[in-house]
C-alpha cells in the first residue's frame, strides 16, 4: 500500500504536560503505519511556506517531534488547547495546520521570502536527559572559517567528506552545511555536496577523494542509493582523467527529476560498507540560515 492510501492525517490537542515536556508524542496508530518510514529528521511545512527541521525521538515503538519542537512552538505561541493538523505528504514531510483555542486556524504572516529557514536544535550540544538545550539557529564563528581546509576539517571531525575543490562553496553555503551537519548528525562515513546544475548541462557529481579511497576503492563500482522518496537505484561510480570521481550512471537520470533542487546540500550516508549501499538525506535551498 503507498503512502497516499494510508490514512495520511493525525491531529494532537497541546495538553500542558505537551508544553511541559517540550515534545509532542505521533500517535501509535500512525506509528504503526508510517513508523519504518521516517527517518531521524522531519520536515514541517506550514501554510504560508514557512519550514522547519524537527529531530524525531524513538523509543521502542514510540515516537516524538523533539529537537526543534519547541522552537516550533514558540515562534507560532501554541498555547494549552490549540489543535494540530498534520498530514504526512512525502517520506518525513508533513503540512501542519495550527488552530487556536476559538478553534480557528491561526494567521500566518504571508512569507515574502519563502526561503527563509525556521529555527532548529543545535544537536551537537544535547544533552542525554530529555531537557535539551535549544537554540534559535547555529552561531558560526567566522574565524572557524579562515580558509576552506579548516572548514573541511571540521566536517571531517563529523565524519563527513566534502570535495577539497570546493569553489563553489559560499560563506552562505559553509555555514548551511554546518547547520545542517549539525542536524544531520551521521552515524555511519559520509559526504555532502551542495547541488550545482550546469547550464552546460553536465549533471555528474564529483565524490570527495578522500572517501572513495577510504571506503570504496579506487576502481570503478556500482553502489545502490537509497533516495529520500523510498526508491533504491543503482548509480555508477567512475574515475576522470583529473584523478577525481563522480556519480555518473543512475544518477544523471535521478537529478534530473525535480526531487532536487539548485542550491540543496545533500548528505551521502555509507550505512552498509560491505554491500556499498549510500543513503542520501536532502535539506532544501528553501531552508537557508537567517
């Protein structure tokens, strides 16, 4: 059954235990349906095109909006007995309608800008109790930033890789990727790349060196990708004559769908090393840092 022929809503009215605990539990039913299709992150998309990043909790068979929540909560002031609408529109997607206590939805300010990103946990700072620490966004020390190869150093402390010939990273795009790796939070090796398409028309992306050498192998190989929306493809990895890699075969075809989009930065997870098998996670150019 696809996810479009599930029941695909659930509501939750905020109790004050809900504001005291600062997390909001997806009831077990929906659970039941959707649970092994949810990743760690969930993206909640509001109305007026506003987006947030939410880090889900699971404990057994439970699971809760959690890292982040709270921040939701507060820039909409959701108050003990305002109803939540959520309706799940793609793997860890879902639209969210917020009533207040007169049972009428709220005004959401039109949002000019649509790409402005909404706050989020800074989840390299959590702590193990249930009281995490939240922040509004990630603070970047631009002396951090000296140059491309502490920036890249830093990801590496992450386990993740990013291509040394980074040009085309901006400041914007350094402290996105940042955020985001923060979030991202790998459990497994990994590179990122932000998604540049060419009006050249060249759609391969380059894999960091230091990662194929690392964990793949120097020749070429075909490894299975798993993509956001479910699908498992098999995407070539080749060497060019420069002496780097790229994602060639597979891959071309799969960016050329409108699942991506200019300026994206996805995330590369190697989540089995023996059968080669990459998990690629997408955080849209629409979420970019304030």
């Amino acid at each position: 059954m696809s996810l479009m022929e599930k029941s695909s809503h659930f509501f939750k009215v905020i109790l004050p235990s809900t504001l005291v605990e600062k997390k909001l539990e997806i009831p077990e039913m929906f659970v039941k349906k959707f649970g092994n299709e949810l990743s760690d992150i969930a993206t909640l998309e509001v109305p007026n095109g506003e987006v947030w990043f939410v880090r889900l909790s699971k404990d057994g068979g439970k699971i809760w909006f959690q890292d982040g929540w709270q921040n939701f909560v507060q820039h909409y002031s959701i108050s003990v007995g305002y109803f939540l609408v959520f309706k799940i529109v793609k793997i860890s997607t879902f639209q969210v309608l917020i009533f207040d206590s007169t049972a009428c939805d709220i005004h959401h300010p039109y949002n000019e800008m649509k790409t402005k990103p909404q706050c989020n946990a800074d989840s390299s700072k959590l702590k193990p109790e249930n009281k995490c620490k939240m922040v509004e966004k990630v603070k970047i020390d631009e002396a951090d930033y000296e140059n491309k190869r502490q920036f890249l150093a830093l990801l590496e402390e992450m386990g993740i890789y990013a291509n040394v010939r980074c040009k085309s990273f901006s400041e914007e795009d350094q402290q996105r990727a940042i955020h985001f790796a923060r979030l991202f939070r790998p459990r497994n090796p990994s590179f990122m790349a932000v998604f540049r398409f060419h009006s050249s028309g060249d759609r391969r992306l380059s894999v960091p060196v230091k990662f194929v050498n690392k964990y793949l192998g120097r020749r070429p190989r075909t490894v299975k990708l798993l993509v956001p929306d479910g699908r498992e493809l098999c995407v070539e990895i080749t060497r060019v004559t420069c002496g780097g890699f790229r994602l060639t075969k597979g891959w071309i075809k799969f960016s050329k769908e409108e699942i991506l989009k200019q300026g994206d930065i996805g995330f590369f997870e190697l989540i089995q090393k023996k059968n080669f098998i990459l998990k690629l996670s997408v955080y849209p150019a629409a979420a970019k840092l304030t």
